[in-house]
C-alpha cells in the first residue's frame, strides 16, 4: 500500500521513524435529518451541530508520537445523540490535554480513566438536560512507541487488516447473545455498555487490548451506520482494492449510502509505515 502523500517503504531502512497515514469521512446518511455520529482525528472532532464532513480528512504523521483515534456514535432521539457525541470528542481532548492523564507506562489503567471521565460529564450533561437517557458508543486506537491499544464501548468497531485478512479487533457490547438464546429475531441487539451511563447504577468496563503494530498494517475505525450497512467481506476487498487510505474511506462510505444510508456513517482508515 502507498500514500498519496507519497511515504516510501525505503524510508524505514534508511532509519527513518514510521508513519501513519490516516483518513477519515463523516456522512449523515440518506434517512437521518442530522448527524449524531462525531471523531476524534489527532486532535480535530466536529462541532456541535452539523451535517458530517464536506469532505475527506487525511493526515500524515510521524511516530512514535503519540496518536489518538476514535469515532463517536451518538444516541438519545432529537438533538440529543449529536449533544452525547460532541460531549464525547470533547471530553476526550480536554482528558488527554491534561499533564500525566496518560501514564507511559501504564495505558490500560490511563484508557479506563479516560472512559469513565468521559462517562461521567456525558451523563451529567444528559441529567442536566431532562433526557432519560443520552449516550455514545467509543471505539479508538491508541498509538504509544511502537503498540496500539484498543479501547471501546458499544457496537462501533475496530478492524485490523493484515496480510490480506480483516479480523475485527474490537468486542460488541450487546445483548445480541442473549437474543440468540431466547430466539429473538425482530429488533436490532441493545446496547450494554456505552458512554453516558448513571455510573450509580453501573459502571461501565470498556474493552481495551493492546498489540504490536507493523509496516503494512492497516487499520479501520467505523460507526454501525457502515458495519449495518455492508457486510465484513466486502468491507475486506474495498480494503484490498484501494491503495490510499482516503479512496478507502470514501469507497465504503459510497458503499454505506448505496445500500440505503439508513444511519450516520463515520469511518477513519488508518495506514501504518
């Protein structure tokens, strides 16, 4: 795989430090009024309100400096999804902006304090707000020296894609077994973790596993508005297909609106060096 930025696999012998290419598209879909879904893309997230992004972010990046990647989902009815994933992106800034908030050596235990940090001020600002309830899925990838960490909460997912297969790297967090064993056929799974929960009432316990990456990997974080709306195969050849992360994004966001855009779409690709 290249980059349009034009990143030679030449430079890692040569000494130079690996990077990553990444890119991200943000779609309202074809049946949604507004768009709940939001990102955090090394920094940058969407505002409030809006109507997904008008076209594709892409970055290049040197590591081993520390990178945070995460989409967002929000959920609530009206205006208030948008609120929990705004909230959501925000928060997520504000804790990592924070000195010694991610401890070096110590990320897993870091990550499970940004999830309930997180947590905390979306469930506030739904109290504050008279909403029943208001929440977001996560799901991220963490990038440290030379691993990655997975962390999520919900149904949005992570895939790694490596040596031509894509293994989904992230866990569902959703009554979908138990629906099975009572053979419940008529609704989508519930959710069973995810951000904005009465942390009086349960806390929630994301789900976070690191690993090593490596030249050539490529990674993908997505909302269920792509995952509903095509299957895992196909979502594996569009990744072969495509050379560039950008032309990755925008094909399964093509796709995703192809096959009915029933919800937001949110999808980040990530190239490593």
């Amino acid at each position: 795989m290249k980059t349009k930025a034009g990143t030679k696999w030449l430079d890692r012998f040569l000494g130079n430090e690996p990077e990553l290419i990444a890119a991200c598209v943000c779609d309202k879909g074809l049946k949604r009024s507004n768009n709940e879904d939001n990102f955090y893309f090394a920094g940058r997230y969407l505002p409030r309100d809006n109507d997904g992004l008008q076209e594709c972010l892409s970055d290049q990046i040197t590591l081993p400096e520390d990178l945070f990647f995460a989409v967002f989902d929000g959920m609530g009815g009206g205006d208030y999804g948008e609120v929990a994933s705004y909230t959501a992106a925000a928060e997520t800034e504000n804790f990592l902006g924070m000195p010694d908030n991610i401890n070096p050596c110590d990320i897993t235990p870091s990550l499970t304090r940004m999830c309930l940090h997180i947590n905390e001020k979306v469930f506030q600002i739904g109290k504050s707000l008279g909403v029943h309830q208001m929440g977001s899925t996560l799901v991220s990838l963490f990038f440290h020296e030379n691993q990655v960490w997975v962390c999520n909460l919900g149904d949005s997912r992570a895939f790694l894609f490596r040596g031509r297969q894509l293994r989904q790297i992230s866990v569902d967090h959703t009554d979908e077994a138990e629906m099975k064993a009572n053979g419940i056929t008529n609704r989508k799974p519930y959710l069973t973790q995810f951000l904005g929960i009465d942390p009086e009432e349960l806390r929630i316990e994301p789900f976070i596993q690191s690993g090593y990456y490596q030249a050539g990997d490529r990674y993908l974080l997505c909302s269920d508005g792509l995952t509903d709306m095509v299957d895992q195969d196909v979502i594996g050849e569009v990744l072969i297909q495509h050379e560039y992360p950008e032309d990755c994004a925008e094909n399964l966001k093509k796709l995703a609106l192809e096959n009915g855009g029933r919800d937001n779409i949110t999808v980040i690709v990530i190239d490593v060096y």
